[in-house]
C-alpha cells in the first residue's frame, strides 16, 4: 500500500518510499529499499515504563507471487554489510511472499534493505 502498518502509533499513516529495480533476471536476488522519513530525533514513543523513548520501525512488504526473502547463504556480502542487525521474516509457510521486520530503532534503519529472490 505505500503505507507503514502500525497499530499503536501516528506513523501509521506515513508515506513511505520504496525503490526496486524493475527489470529482474529469474533466479536473482536484488535489494529492494524502503525508506521511511521521519524526523527520529525529536519522535517518541511510549515504552514499558511510562517513559518516552526513542522511535522503533518496522515493516511488512508483501510482494507479488512468485517473490520471496532471499535465503541467507545466497546474500552476497555487499548486501549482507548493508543489512546488518535488520532480520527480515517471512509472515507464514503459506505465504512466503509477505515478510516482516522490526521493531528496530528508527534512527538507525530509516532505509531498511529488503534482499528478494
């Protein structure tokens, strides 16, 4: 949808942007890239405690049939370097083409990199 999905927040309704090649060979894994702009340093969220803390993202990016998060021992190593801390899930065995992500700090991963296959 181009939008965050968060329950419990204001981002979620926040534009995002997110770049993909559009061109793709069979069996190649490419980087998708979703950014998400937000002004992290002056956000806070509530945390357990009652106090206000820094802003935790996440995502969920459902791509088309077909697309899945890459496996692992196929990541080269530019896109490992680039992901680092950031795990990617996938949502379900039947639906292998909706992964999750997150929360993560939103200072930190304001452009989050998507390995798909």
């Amino acid at each position: 949808t181009g939008k965050l999905a968060c329950a419990n927040c204001h981002l979620a309704a926040k534009q995002i942007d997110v770049r993909l090649p559009h061109e793709v060979l069979p069996d190649t894994i490419f980087k998708t890239y979703i950014d998400i702009p937000c002004k992290y340093e002056k956000r806070k969220q509530p945390l357990a405690s009652g106090e206000k803390g820094a802003l935790n993202v996440g995502a969920i990016a459902v791509m088309p049939e077909g697309w899945k998060l890459a496996p692992k021992d196929r990541l080269p190593k530019p896109i490992k370097k680039e992901m680092k801390g950031l795990a990617w899930a996938p949502y379900s065995k039947e639906h292998p083409e909706i992964v999750v992500a997150g929360p993560v700090p939103g200072s930190k991963y304001s452009r989050m990199t998507l390995p798909v296959l």
